[in-house]
C-alpha cells in the first residue's frame, strides 16, 4: 500500500496558542483570502468552537466570495477558536469558557447525572480573545478594525450573545446560532437589561440569532430575545431571526451558517 499524504488546505494556517489568562492551549485556524487585501484591510470573522465549524465557514467564504455580487459573500479573514482533544474534556471546557461567573448556578433536569465540570470562566475567555489573541491576528494580518463578527452556537452562541450585552464594542457584528439561552434558569435575560440600558453608549450593534425550528423551547428563547431587542433596534441593535424550517441542534449550523455570514458580511 502506497503511503498516504496529509491534506493540507491552501491558504491556511495554524498552530497551538498558549494563553496566560486561561492557562491553556487553543487550537488556532485562520484562513486567509487569496486576493490582495483592501486598502482599510479584510473583515475578520472569529469562529468559537472552531473544531467543529471552521471548515464549514472556510467553504463558505472561500466558494461563494468567487461570485461575490450574486452571493453577497466576499473575502474575509476567518479565524476559528478550538478546543484541544475530544468528548467530555472538551465538553467540560466549552461549559467553562462560554458561561459567565455566578454566584449561583441553576441546573435543568436534563443536565442531572452530567458532569458538566467547572464554569464561570466566560470573562477570562473573552479577555483571552480581546487582549491576546486579537492583538496577535492584527499584527499579522491586514485586519479591517472595524469589520469583525463573532460566531457561535449553542453554549458558544451563549457566549456570542454575553459578549454583546457586557462587551458591545469588542465586535461590530454577532452570530448566535441556537444560544443556550436556558443556562442557569435564563440568566442572559438580566444581562440583555443592562445592555439596553446602557446601549445608546454604544453605537448600534448587528445581531444574526437563528434557531432550528425542531429545537423545541429553544426556539421560544430566541423568539424572546430578537423580540425584546427588536422592540428598540432602532436606537441599539440591527437584528435578524431565522427560525429555520425542519432543522434540529445538530443540523441547524450547516444550514444557516451561509445566510448569518452574509448578514455579517452587509454590515
């Protein structure tokens, strides 16, 4: 049998980003446009769980930018954030990085008898992407400041929506795909209060929250956040929903990733 060669995708890097604020490793991907970058540099879109969905934006990105007045996709940088290794270590990370800190923490029925590990660690997390990772992507890249999105699903869309409401101007542009808006008996609801009352400070922000239509309560939780954004995105936030037809958590991301993309990519 004749030896078998690793595929390497073009135009991609990667490596092992030790962070000292977290104390630990990220799998770093970042996928670069094939063009010279614009004068004010590319967009940059960040993928949370880039384990998992990187790839998925890679393709995107990458086959419809080649049509962009037809798609309404064009370059950009993509950057996905993963976690090292696979199953319930991982699992256990992502419950720590995407949730806020608490004093107290409310767990489902659902959740008994799971080891969900420690958690709390969302501002180290984001604190990791604001002063260390960010400065490293802009240093080595031609990065439009002002053209950056944030991506996330399920726990990490939770985190997406986090980031927003206690952070707003981290980033131009949020993707929430199915946010665990559940965690801890709806917390995010009380911090989604204090960025409205505070939002004018801010500038107008872009949210994309989608939801599959077969994800139950979850979609009741999504339908209750763009509703009560929506009410004064005139003042705060441009957003959109998409409640997409026949999808589950597990389907939903490939379907709609494309059209959250291009909602980032008109802002």
């Amino acid at each position: 049998m004749k030896a078998i060669n690793k595929v390497t995708q073009d135009n991609t890097e990667q490596w092992l980003y030790y962070s000292d604020e977290m104390d630990y490793s990220y799998d770093i991907k970042v996928s670069l446009p094939s063009s010279p970058p614009p004068v004010d540099g590319y967009p940059v879109i960040y993928i949370l769980d880039g384990n998992s969905y990187f790839q998925f934006a890679q393709g995107i990105v990458s086959l419809q930018s080649r049509n962009a007045p037809k798609t309404l996709v064009n370059e950009a940088i993509i950057v996905g954030i993963g976690h090292q290794g696979e199953g319930k270590d991982a699992s256990k990370r992502r419950f720590y990085d995407f949730t806020a800190p608490a004093n107290k923490y409310v767990y489902p029925d659902r959740l008994k008898g799971f080891d969900v590990g420690v958690h709390g660690g969302a501002q180290k997390f984001l604190d990791f992407i604001e002063l260390e990772l960010k400065p490293k992507i802009e240093r080595r890249y031609s990065i439009n400041k002002g053209k950056q999105a944030l991506f996330g699903h399920s726990l990490s869309g939770l985190f997406t929506l986090w980031t927003l409401f206690t952070k707003p101007k981290a980033f131009q542009t949020y993707l929430a795909l199915s946010p665990s808006i559940w965690w801890n008996d709806h917390e995010i609801l009380t911090y989604m209060d204090g960025f409205l009352r505070q939002s004018e400070a801010y500038g107008k922000k872009n949210l994309y929250i989608a939801v599959g239509e077969c994800e139950g309560f979850m979609v009741d939780d999504a339908k209750q956040v763009f509703s009560r954004l929506s009410a004064d995105q005139q003042k705060y936030v441009e957003c959109e929903f998409y409640c997409a037809p026949e999808e589950n958590h597990a389907s939903v991301v490939p379907t709609v990733m494309s059209r959250a993309i291009r909602f980032a990519n008109k802002k």
